[in-house]
C-alpha cells in the first residue's frame, strides 16, 4: 500500500476505514473522508491532510487528534491514559485546536 509517507511496511486496521501504517522512516493513520467525517470533529479533520480518499494524520504530531477524540483506537493504552498523552501533544503542537469556534 502507498502512503503519503511511502510504501507502507506494516498497515493495521483500528476500525472500519482507519488505518495505521507504518513504513521504513515514517507513518501514521489513514482515515477514509467519509468515516473520518463520522468519527472526528471539523477541527481535527482540519488538522489531517487530504491524500486521495483518506485524511493522512502523520505519527509525529497530527494522529493524536484521532487519539484525543477516539481515544479507543488506541489498543496499546487504556482510554484515560491516551487521553492524556494525545491533549498533551495537541496542546503543545495544535494550541489552536482549544480554542472556541
């Protein structure tokens, strides 16, 4: 599977239509647009690139919106836990993403 970030090495599916890939220097989750739409509010969907049919959240900084507001999708942590790891990332790389619209 092609990336944004290049040929994927691993890619495991979260849920329906999200995907975490992983390739030899990068990554991060592809969420297919129409289920990014039913999972993620405007603000995070804004944070995610367009790359075809997907919302591209790269590993550094962007997929802990989809953490922050699924925090489910993360298998390795429980829930409280990653919340709290993502609002912290967010927080430091998107401040934008608290405040009011």
């Amino acid at each position: 599977m092609h990336t944004p970030w290049g040929e994927a090495k691993t890619k495991q599916q979260l849920d329906e239509g999200v995907f975490w890939v992983t390739t030899d220097s990068h990554g991060g989750i592809l969420i297919e647009k129409g289920r990014a739409k039913e999972l993620l509010s405007a603000k995070a969907r804004r944070i995610g690139e367009l790359w075809y049919d997907f919302l591209a959240f790269e590993q550094e900084h962007a997929m802990m919106v989809v953490f922050y507001e699924q925090p489910q999708l993360y298998p390795w942590l429980e829930e409280e836990l990653s919340v709290k790891l993502a609002e912290d990332s967010l927080r430091r790389d998107y401040p934008d993403y608290f405040l009011l619209e």
